[in-house]
C-alpha cells in the first residue's frame, strides 16, 4: 500500500506537476487502502468532477474518503469546515489522476480475480441450500446466493449479490469489469478506469441465456425484483432496473442507464449512457435513446422520438 504521495510521484510528469497534496492533513493521514465512490469507507481514495459538484453542491457532507482527487474550483470553494479528515488532490483532469492513482489497487483486483475465476464454485462463495447449479458453472467468492435460485450450465458469477427464486440462464456473464477507460491525450495513451462495485440481483428476477451484466464502477449494478432480462442482452457498468421492468432480447443498456418500474425496453433498443426510461415508459424495436423517455409514454426510432402516451393495460 502506499501513501498518497507515493502516489502522487507514480503519475507520468505531465499529471504530476497539476496535482497538489493539501499538506496540513497530509502527515497524519493513513495509508490508501482502496479506490471508493463518494462515500466510500474511511481511508479510500475517491474522486470529484466538476459535472458532479454543480449537480451535487453538498457531496461532501458524509464524505467518508480519506482522500478526494478534485478539480481547482471545487477545491477552493469548499467552506472551511468540509472534509476534515480527507487529503484534498487537486488537479484540473480528477478523472484521470483517479485512474492513474487506482492502479496500484486495480492490479491486486486482477490477481485477485484470475486465481477465482475457475471451472468450479470457489469455497468462499456464500451458496445457500437449495440452489440449483447446472454443469460448467463458474462462481468465484465474492458472490452469495439465496435459496431457490437457478443457476443454468455455463455460467459464470463473480462479485455478485443474487436474492432467492432468481433464475439465471445458461452462458450468462455476472459481475465481470464493464468498459472503463480514460483517455490521456498528453501521454497519448488509455488509462483503466476501476470497476470496484458488485452486481445485486434481487429476489424473482430472471436474467437469461447469453446476456452480461456488468459490475458497477464505483457503485453497484442493480437489477430490482422481479425483473426480466431476455436473451443477449447488454447490461453496462451501474445501470438499474426496476421492479417488474422487462428488457427484450439483444437491448444495449449503455453505462449508468436507469429503466424504471414496470417500463418495457423493446427489442434490440440501446440507451446512451446515462439516459432513463421512465414509469411505465415503452421503447419500440431496434430504438436508439439518447434522451430521457418520460413515464408512461412509447418512443420509437432513430434517434427515439415520442409516438404516443402508453395506454392502460399495455
């Protein structure tokens, strides 16, 4: 583990010289033990951008990170009394020192991950009596399963939280890394961006043949109860989709998607990332979203415009 300045002399030069270390919390800060959202636990390293801190202009009360990597504006405009405990590092691309700064912790991860992930369900896995797993089945250990759930042959599980009665069909892929990248146009490269949250699940969902899900970034990917995803599906990193939501077969989810309660995305639909299909809300085959689709009403096209309010009953 090293501490934030070790980190900090680790960036390529062009990053190095941008980022400044708030130096009176400095000695007595801990040492970095992992990357985290916002409020993540105590002593993680995080990150603020600007986009998030004019949507958010109170983040950090119960910020929890020990250290924050922030944009200038953000930091100087904080009131005296914010992140007490918390090493600012200051930098005009947060986003990308973040990336740069994770890697030590995202290495551990990759280790940890190809030792787990093998043909066989790992001793550390939380299995539930009464789960049913079919042949071929990959679960490494950092998943729990509850009773009643299906797992079908060829499927392979990791960082997840799956509730009871859940069925899970054959050759689906669950809390693998989603795409994660930031790009260094000075350094003319491709920085990882880390994938440290789960999958979650919960009870009576179904997620069939062939789809992925991919595990949150700094958050989790969360699939509420009693959804329905059909087959070959795209589930990108921290979408949610809600209660009794279906998701037809061959749809692209794009990353942080949100699909509420009871919507229906039609087949082969992709939602840029970030957008929401509301209440109620319908998409209509091959529909490519790029802007919200409103509760309760049927967007159709390329791009997806509004056709009509979705009618009782359908």
């Amino acid at each position: 583990m090293k501490l934030l300045s070790e980190l900090r002399d680790s960036l390529p030069e062009p990053h190095r010289s941008q980022s400044i270390i708030r130096g009176y919390a400095l000695e007595g800060n801990p040492t970095i033990h992992d990357v985290a959202g916002i409020y993540g636990g105590r002593f993680s390293l995080g990150f603020i951008d600007d986009a998030y801190n004019k949507k958010h202009p109170t983040w950090y009360v119960g910020c929890r990170l020990g250290a924050a990597v922030m944009p200038p504006d953000t930091f100087h405009n904080l009131p005296d009394y914010a992140l007490p405990r918390t090493t600012g590092v200051v930098t005009s691309n947060p986003r990308l020192v973040f990336a740069y700064m994770a890697q030590p912790f995202l290495l551990e991860r990759r280790d940890a991950e190809r030792l787990s992930v093998r043909s066989d369900i790992h001793p550390d896995a939380g299995i539930h009596e009464g789960v049913i797993i079919g042949r071929n089945v990959s679960i490494g250990p950092d998943v729990v399963i509850e009773t009643g759930t299906i797992i079908s042959p060829g499927a392979v599980i990791d960082h997840a939280r799956i509730g009871e009665n859940v069925y899970i069909g054959a050759n689906v892929v669950i809390g693998g890394p989603g795409f994660g990248y930031v790009i260094d146009d000075e350094l003319k490269t491709v920085v990882t961006f880390p994938h440290v949250g789960c999958v979650i699940i919960k009870q009576d969902a179904a997620v069939l043949a062939g789809t992925c899900v991919c595990r949150g970034s700094l958050q989790n990917t969360l699939i509420a109860q009693n959804a329905k995803i059909d087959q070959l599906c795209h589930i990108a990193h921290n979408c949610y989709i809600g209660e009794n939501a279906l998701v037809v077969a061959n749809t692209t989810l794009g990353g942080s998607t949100k699909v509420h309660d009871y919507a229906w995305v039609g087949t082969s639909t992709t939602t840029l990332q970030g957008t929401a299909i509301g209440w109620r809300g319908m998409t209509g085959a091959a529909a490519n979203v790029l802007h919200d689709v409103d509760d309760e009403t049927i967007h159709v096209g390329n791009p997806a415009k509004f056709l009509r309010n979705r009618k009782e009953g359908e």
